[in-house]
C-alpha cells in the first residue's frame, strides 16, 4: 500500500511547489525567450525584401509594412527558390503512410508479443528491442541496394530489383520509414499493451472472443493515448526528415519540402525573406497535427510508466 501512495504524495507535493508564483514566472520567462525568435522570423517572412536586409524585425512595430509576395515566391516561384507548393503535397503524400504503415504492423505485433503465447516470444522481442540501437545511416547503403540491385543468393534471385522510376519511388521512401520506425513503435506499443488489465482479456477469451476480437474492440480502444502520442513521434520524425529523402526521394516528382528548403539555403542563402517564409510553409502541418493530438500525448509518454 505504501508503494502506492508515495508517489501520490509526491506528485502532489511537485504540483504545489510548481503552482508558486515564483515557477509560473520562470515558465513565462522561458516562453518568451523561447517564442521571441520565432515570432521574429514569423515577422520577418511577411516584411519586404529590402526592409529585411536593412532593418531587424523589431522595426516593424514602428514601421508597419506587410506584404505576401515572399510566400508567393516560395510557393509558386521557378527554380529551387519556389514550387514549395509542389513540395508541400509530396511531403503529405510521403508522410501519412509512413505514419500509419509502421504504426498498424507495430500494433499487431505489440498485441501478439504481448497477449499471444508462442515459443520464442521474448527472444523476439528482445531482438526487435536491439534493432533500436542500428543507425540508420548504416542501414541506408544495404537498403539501397536491396532497391536497385535485388537480393540474390548463391546465385538465385530471391528478389528482383524494383527499378522505381518517378513517382513510383515513393514506395521506396515509404517502405524505409516503415522499416526505421518499426523498432521504436513495437517496443512503446508492447509496453503499453503488457500494462492492460489481464481480467478484461481473460473474461473476453471465456466469452469466446477471437484474437482479431479482443484487438480491435478491447484493446484498440485502450491504447488510443499511446497510438497518438506515437503518431505525432513518427509524424515530425517523417515530416522534418532530408536523410532518406535525399537517397530514395530523390528528382523534382518526389522531393519534400525538407530536400526544397535545402536547396534553396544552399543557393539563395542570401535571400532571407524566401527562406523565413518557407520555413513557415514547412510547419504548418507538424503544429497543426501536435496541437490536434495534444490530450492524448502526456497519456501517451506515461505509458507503461507507473505499475500498480
């Protein structure tokens, strides 16, 4: 009982010191050195080009000018300082399934490892466990490879090559961010899912309950928190990524935004206005997608972390 309550007791005991005045000051002092830079840049991208150049933002208080021209330029302009519009869908037609092709198979295998009684289930899941410590750098080369080359064996084609060409090579970048995020997703999944109450599992397998059942009308329900929470995880990990998007995305039909805002830096990195409204296209989403899933991120992360 004592182990129970203890952490009750402190958690009330930070909450009150937390709910001082003197912490509601630190956490404003923080928010506005953290937000002052970006307000400025957020500024800065609706302000004329030559004002940028020559004057800080803070300017713009006692100078009001505004203007859309910089976000026209980076949406619809040529060459690598626009088409960020382009950009814009290919980044949304990469990232959805590569949030929900990892985060279904993960699921699955989280509900088996965690609930399935097989020989050589914690061995399994030891292994997917180690997977987290590969790199992906060094899986990128053999990945490739597996694209353009296939698999052969002793002389026997086990896979043929894929030879994707335009927008066919989406599939290839779908297909790594599934296999980089596999690891992570099954381990946060099964944590979550081994903390469920074994009574409701037990009572639904007497009731009869199939396997396919019990996951998609008990246990899908109960891990919403942990699905969100890692659904923002892979979102942002997918959305913000140039690694893989540079080795298998890459040609103006499949590039992201991540690969366009590169190119602009490199070759306008002196036209400020472009890269600060830019910068703006590319969060959009990722703010809008946290500030949707929000409620369940805290019972997401706390998954699995308290027993009892």
């Amino acid at each position: 009982m004592s182990n129970r309550v203890e952490p009750v007791v402190l958690a009330k005991r930070a909450r009150k010191r937390f709910s001082r005045p003197w912490a509601s000051l630190t956490a404003i002092v923080i928010a506005l050195l953290w937000t002052t830079p970006t307000f400025g840049l957020l500024l800065s991208s609706f302000r004329p080009e030559e004002e940028i150049k020559t004057t800080g933002w803070w300017t713009f208080f006692s100078q009001p000018n505004f203007t859309i021209e910089n976000y026209n330029e980076v949406l619809y302009g040529s060459g690598s300082s626009g088409r960020l519009a382009e950009a814009f869908i290919n980044s949304l037609v990469i990232t959805i399934p590569s949030v929900l092709f990892p985060i279904a198979f993960a699921a699955l295998a989280a509900y088996a490892l965690s609930w399935v009684e097989f020989k050589g289930r914690d061995w399994l899941f030891v292994g997917i466990f180690a997977l987290q410590v590969v790199p992906l750098q060094m899986a990128l080369v053999p990945l490739l490879s597996f694209f353009s080359q296939g698999v052969d064996v002793g002389g026997f084609t086990l896979m043929p090559a894929w030879d994707l060409e335009g927008e066919w090579k989406f599939v290839q970048v779908w297909f790594a961010h599934t296999a980089f995020g596999l690891p992570l997703s099954v381990f946060l999944l099964h944590n979550f899912m081994s903390e469920l109450p074994g009574s409701v599992i037990e009572s639904a397998r007497v009731d009869g309950a199939s396997h396919g059942a019990i996951f998609r009308k008990i246990v899908l329900p109960l891990i919403t928190p942990a699905l969100a929470s890692l659904a923002i995880f892979q979102f942002l990990w997918v959305w913000n990524d140039l690694l893989v998007a540079l080795v298998f995305a890459s040609g103006s039909e499949t590039s992201p935004l991540t690969a366009r805002l590169a190119d602009m830096a490199g070759s306008r990195g002196g036209e400020w206005q472009r890269l600060t409204a830019g910068a703006f296209v590319s969060i959009i989403i990722p703010v809008a997608v946290f500030l949707t899933l929000q409620r369940y991120f805290v019972r997401g992360l706390l998954a699995g972390g308290v027993k009892g």
